[in-house]
C-alpha cells in the first residue's frame, strides 16, 4: 500500500478515466436503425460506390466514441499536429486538473461531525488516544 501511495501515477489516472468513457459508451450499446446504418447513404452511393466517404459516416464514427487525450488521425495529420504522445498529453491534463480544481469549504459544522464520528469509531474498536 505504501509503494501504490507514493508511485501513484496521475497521468494513467486521467488515461484509464477516458479508456473507462469508451468501454461505458460501448457497452451501452450502439443504436441500429436506418438513420444510424446510413442506409440512405448506402443506397444512394450503390454497388461498387464508396459511402465511406460520406459525412455522415464520418459523424456516425465519432459520436461511437469521442476521446481527448487519443489522436485519432491518420498518422500524417497526426505528426503534422507535432506528433504529440498520448502520455504525455494526459500528464498535461493531471497538471492542469490539479491546478485548476477548486474545492467547495464544508457546511458549518460538517468537520466537527465528522471529526466526532471517526472518534466514536476508534473508541468502539479501542485505538482511541
């Protein structure tokens, strides 16, 4: 527990945070009918046509899964982008969590109350001092 507590890493925190979004999107299931198969769109491009082309393919592919720290472009927009690394974009993202997170104060009176429970408790299990 000591080595978790000091090798704690923030970056995979916010990286498993968006892996968990994806995983929670996907098992919710994904919407099937003729506005989500594009079948308009299939139809109409035809035999031998290509609706991957279509804007609403595109669309349909993006609203599946959005992410923020994963790069989904092809690799040429990707490294014209400055090749950033998916690591290093969720260490970014902890640093400005952790700056930028404001906790609210307690109610009056929450910190005595809690204060007075975790006392109650150590005097039920006899580590009270």
């Amino acid at each position: 527990m000591l080595e978790s507590g000091v090798t704690f890493d923030l970056a995979q925190l916010v990286l498993d945070h968006e892996l968990i979004g994806m995983t929670k999107h996907a098992r919710a299931g994904i919407p099937v009918g003729d506005t989500a198969t594009a079948i308009d769109e299939i139809m109409a491009v035809g035999p031998g046509g290509h609706f991957l082309e279509c804007r609403s393919t595109l669309e349909g592919v993006r609203a599946l899964s959005t992410t923020v720290l994963m790069d989904r472009n092809v690799r040429e927009e990707w490294e014209l982008g400055g090749s950033p690394e998916v690591y290093e974009r969720a260490r970014e993202k902890a640093k400005r969590l952790l700056e930028d997170h404001r906790v609210d104060a307690l109610p009056d009176g929450v910190a005595e109350e809690v204060r007075a429970m975790v006392m109650a408790a150590d005097r039920a299990v006899g580590t009270a001092s």
